[in-house]
C-alpha cells in the first residue's frame, strides 16, 4: 500500500482526520502529509469538511474528508432469474437499487451482458461517473476477470468476462463468486468483525437445488488451488460412492447432499457429521448455514449432537441466517477493497 492510499483508508475509517493527526497515524512528516494531501484535494479524492467544528484555542484545525461526488460505484449481481444493480457513492453509501427480471439467461454470451449493463448505464445518466464495476455470478472466478464455469450458461465457461467488459466500457470491472460475496459482507458487519475464521453454508431446498458455501481464514478470503473450496456438496461423499466406481459428478453428489437434508430422520446426523468434519480442517470460529429446511431447533440438537464427540472450546458458535442482500452488498465490499486495498 503506497502512502496515498494509507491516507484514504484512514480517512475513510475516521470519517474526517486533520493533517497533524494524519502524520501521527502513519509516523509521516507533516510537510509530507501537506503534499500528499494537497495532491488528493487537487485529485478531487479528498475535500475539506467544513462542518465538523471542535473548540480549541486560536485558529480552528482543518478536517478532510473522501470527496462524495468523486465518483460512483456500480455493483451486479446474478441472483436467479433476475440481475440487481446497486448504486453507490464512492465510499458505499447506497443511493439506488434496481432489480431487473430476465425470462433465462441460456442465451447470455459476453456480448449481451456488456448490452445490458451498457444500457443501465446510459439509462442512469452514469457514463462520467462510474469508477468502478464489480459483479458477483455464480461459478469459479479466476483473476477477478475470467469465469471458469458457472451454473449460468455453459456459453459463459472459460470466457473473459471482466476485461471484455473493461474494454467494452472504459471502466475498471472485477468479478467474485456470488457466495464469497456473501461471507465478504458477514465478516464485515460490525457484530461478526471480531470472528477471524468464519464459514458460510448454503444448502438448497426443494425450490432450489443447490449447494455451496465460502471460508474466510485468519480474516481474509480462502479459495485454495483452484477456487474448489466451497464445494461443500462433496463432504456427503461415503463408501456407496467408493462402490459406484465412476466419477463424481457435482448434480449427483449436490443431489445426495439434498436427499440427505429433505430427510427428517437423517438430517441432523448428517449436518452434525458435515460440521465434524469442517472442525478440524478448518476450525471456524462461528459457522453460518442458511437453509430453509432447517429451523432453529435443529441448530440446538445439532450442537447438542456434536458436543457429545468433540469439547466444546473446538467447536464454533452455529447460526442460522438468511442471505438477502448480503450478496449484492458484498459487490461493493470488493469494489472498496480494489479501490482502496
């Protein structure tokens, strides 16, 4: 991190900051921070807050400020059959969301992705004011750019999403896992930031068969060798697999894992056995599962269950959520962390 962006990101902690109390921060001189500084309020990245007022002998001090009318963001995010967009200020304040239905996405290329949000843009007025596009999909993301595969449309697999739409649009776009973009913002909200280690679990019902999941470790995004970690269906792998001699497809073992949930007689050993092993691989501080077919009382027998196998200090606090907008809300989580890392 460079010095410029030191001083955004303690700015934007702060809210307002002066110059000596930016120099103390970073241990830079005063006359170093004055350049700096001027330089950002010259950038238009700063400004001076001229409503914040402390009382103090002789001269008042001068607090700075991120410049809101610097820019925009722009988040998208896939979610079913719809694709929601979300507005921002350059420091994530929301100023508007629009959900836009589609009939099916089985005919989306690049090319008519970069048509639609070329037209939400135009629409918005938004062409000179978007710094930043970041878009959450379903699938394997490489790079922040290239999509591996995703459940959307196999025409999407191994395709260069995001610096098609960069050169498309003139504007910087990263793209994330949809999932990894829920877990982003869970750690962020102000009630989870002291969990370093968290695990999120989405587990489909009979509406929506699907099954994955996302990991921070030691505060920051896990996705392993090859962005597989998440594939949480695989953890329902046992002996009749072994037995089947073929290979395990991801719609056959997202299918075992759901059979297994839709069980009332099985579910609760089968979702104790799944967080047993999560334990001592991964060993989360707080676990979050979202899914519809199990309740509250399920959470306490499963605790119950795995408190007779393991000691309580290893195991994490088990909560059940729902997702909403965390998603959508994680894009401009990622985007803040592009813009100022």
């Amino acid at each position: 991190m460079n010095n410029k962006e030191n001083i955004i990101n303690l700015i934007k902690t702060y809210d307002v900051l002066t110059k000596p109390q930016i120099s103390k921060l970073t241990k830079l001189s005063l006359p170093t921070i004055n350049k700096y500084v001027n330089d950002l309020i010259d950038e238009k990245i700063l400004e001076i807050d001229s409503t914040t007022r402390r009382r103090t002998e002789g001269k008042p001090p001068t607090y700075y400020r991120l410049n809101r009318n610097y820019g925009k963001l722009l988040g998208i995010f896939f979610h079913r059959n719809s694709i929601i967009f979300l507005i921002t200020n350059i420091i994530g304040n929301i100023e508007k969301k629009t959900q836009k239905r589609i009939s099916t996405t089985k005919n989306f290329t690049k090319e008519k992705i970069g048509e639609i949000i070329s037209k939400y843009i135009r629409e918005n007025n938004l062409k000179n004011h978007i710094k930043f596009i970041s878009i959450g999909i379903p699938g394997i993301i490489e790079n922040a750019s290239k999509i591996v595969e995703t459940t959307i449309t196999p025409s999407l697999n191994n395709q260069k999403l995001g610096s098609y739409l960069e050169s498309k649009l003139d504007i910087p776009v990263i793209l994330e896992n949809d999932i990894n973009l829920v877990v982003k913002n869970l750690h962020n909200k102000r009630e989870y930031q002291d969990y370093n280690n968290l695990i999120y679990l989405h587990i489909g019902d009979e509406n929506k068969s699907i099954v994955g999941g996302s990991v921070i470790l030691n505060d920051k995004l896990y996705t392993g060798k090859s962005s597989f970690i998440g594939e949480f269906s695989y953890l329902a792998f046992d002996d009749h697999i072994f037995d089947s001699k073929s290979k395990i497809t991801f719609d056959g073992m997202e299918e075992y894992f759901l059979e297994k949930i839709k069980n009332p007689h099985e579910k609760i050993k089968f979702i104790s056995s799944l967080i047993l092993k999560l334990i001592p691989t991964l060993n989360p501080e707080i676990l979050f599962i979202e899914c519809k077919l199990i309740s509250h009382e399920d959470i306490y027998e499963i605790n119950s269950l795995l408190e007779t196998f393991i000691d309580k200090m290893h195991l994490p606090v088990i909560t059940k959520m729902e997702s909403k907008d965390l998603g959508l809300l994680g894009t401009i989580d990622h985007a803040l962390e592009f813009l100022y890392p």
